[in-house]
C-alpha cells in the first residue's frame, strides 16, 4: 500500500488522485492522506510575510520524514527548489495549462474599482507593469474561496492559474488568458516527492513525464540561481518542441516599475544547464542589484 499525502483543498485531492489512478494501473494499491499546510490555515497573512519557503509543503516533508506517508503530491510551483535533507523531487505528470488568467467580476452592472486580487508577489509586479493606475489587494485561499471573495469585493476581477480551472473543470465561470504574463516557474506541473530511499522509485520513474522534467529542471534552476533562498517577483517559462527548448524568464522590481527579461532557443542536448545560464544573464544585467532592493523592502515589510 502507497500511502500518498496531500493538502485538502479540492485541487490538491485532485492532484493526488491523479497519482493514486497512475499508481494503481501499475499495480500500487494506494491511499490518500489529507494533511492540513501552514499556508492553508492562515488565509489573511500575504505569503511574503509568511516566509514563502515551503508554506505549502513543510507539513507534508514532515510527514515524509516521520513516515507517515511514502509519497508527497504538490502544485510544483509551490515546492521549494531546496528540498529538505531526505526528501527529493522523485517524479512529474505530463504538463497541464500553464498561463495565468483573469477572472472578471461576475456581476458587470456593478460599479467596479480598478483593484485586481492576488496573493502573488510575480503576478502583481506584472500586472502593475502592465495597469499602474490599478491597484492590488491580496486574495488567498483555495480556488472556490477566491472566487468567493471576487464575487463579494468591487473589484475588476482576481488572476488565478487556469491549470486549477482545468482540472477542477470550473466552466461556469468566464475567464481570458494573459498570454503577456510569464507564469511561476513550473507553474501547471503535479509534483511527486519522496524519502530519498524511497521503496517505490521503480514505479515512480514509470509515472514520471521526461520532458516535462527537463523543463521543470530549468524553470526551478533559473529561480534557484536568481533566488538564493528568498522569494521575488520571478517568472519563467521552457516549452520543448521538436528537439528544441524554447525559454523566457524574467525579473521584476515590486511595484512592476522595473523588468529583465531574457529569451533563448537551444538544441535539446545544450539545455541541462540553460536555466542556471539564463539567470546568471539576468544578473549580471542588473538583477543582482534588483534582488537586493527586493530582499531589502521585503524584510522591512515582515
């Protein structure tokens, strides 16, 4: 029996069942172990002040370590790129939707500020880049609370990842894609950890999708590189098609106001190592100096 832990909002049972379906057509009897995360019990705190770092994963790494479960499913884009001592990345599903959407306020008549709801420090850096004259309110929470809480604000509407409306299948709810807006690093990917001895490495490396892989590995590598262990409004993209990875990253100041944007195209068998060279692009474009203000002004904001 697998036991397999995950958050207990309705996304992440998705997610989780997902892997559960995989396991068991192998073979792998499995079970779901609902874990509440720090991130989902303090629903009012922006994430920066929250120490960003694992929010989301720390209680699941603990019930890895302690061997509570076997396996950990989580939105990779939330999954620190460094992991705790024992514990490793061991496999990813085939990529969902990766783009940011915007949500508009359901009820048009009514008369509407010109806020946007986000808990992302990347997605509001981006969107006030692109609207200055807006402004940004923080929305946290699981997606149906969210919307929840669109629908009972005056505000123009709420950026969400469409991957949670797609597995959700949310149809009764218009959205528009932001093709402008770079999303999180390995933003639309499921991500499968494990205890670095982990007994089921053989079924995992079935499950795991090998180019989604590589990409999540460049994505994370480019935000490890650019990060050092703080967070920061950074996005960043790797597409493989046709032999070819295809990259755009980017650095952002947090009101928007400034941007490094760097893009890349290299032959499939170069690319191990485009995510740590692309960040060191950027930093050596001005980045290091952005990332200082951006540790500076957020340590004063905890």
């Amino acid at each position: 029996m697998i036991r397999i832990g995950t958050r207990k909002s309705p996304l992440a049972l998705w997610q989780a069942n997902a892997v559960k379906e995989k396991l068991e057509a192998l073979g792998f009897e499995s079970l779901l172990v609902p874990i509440e995360s720090e991130g989902d019990q303090n629903l009012k705190a922006p994430l920066y002040q929250m120490g960003i770092q694992g929010i989301f994963t720390k209680s699941l790494d603990i019930a890895l370590l302690n061997n509570k479960i076997d396996l950990a499913v989580h939105s990779l884009k939330d999954v620190p790129t460094q992991m705790p001592e024992g514990i490793k990345l061991s496999a990813v599903l085939p990529r969902g939707a990766y783009q940011d959407i915007l949500v508009s306020h359901p009820d048009p008549s009514k008369k509407l500020e010109k806020v946007i709801g986000t808990g992302s420090l990347r997605r509001k850096a981006q969107w006030l880049r692109k609207f200055p004259d807006f402004k940004v309110k923080n929305l946290r929470g699981n997606i149906q609370k969210r919307l929840e809480k669109l629908s009972q604000s005056s505000w123009t509407g709420a950026v969400f990842a469409e991957a949670g409306f797609e597995r959700l299948g949310i149809n009764s709810t218009d959205y528009k894609p932001l093709e402008w807006m770079l999303p999180a690093p390995a933003q639309g990917i499921i991500g499968i950890s494990s205890g670095a001895q982990s007994p089921f490495e053989n079924a995992l490396e079935k499950i795991n999708d090998a180019s989604t892989s590589l990409c999540a590995h460049i994505e994370r590598t480019f935000l490890a590189t650019l990060e050092g262990g703080c967070t920061a409004p950074i996005g960043a993209l790797a597409r493989l098609e046709n032999q070819t990875v295809y990259f755009k990253g980017g650095l952002f100041s947090l009101m928007g106001s400034e941007a490094i944007i760097v893009e890349e195209m290299a032959p499939l068998e170069v690319t191990q190592d485009l995510g740590i060279k692309m960040a060191q692009k950027i930093l050596n474009q001005g980045g290091a100096e952005l990332m200082q203000q951006i540790k500076s002004t957020l340590s004063k904001a905890k």
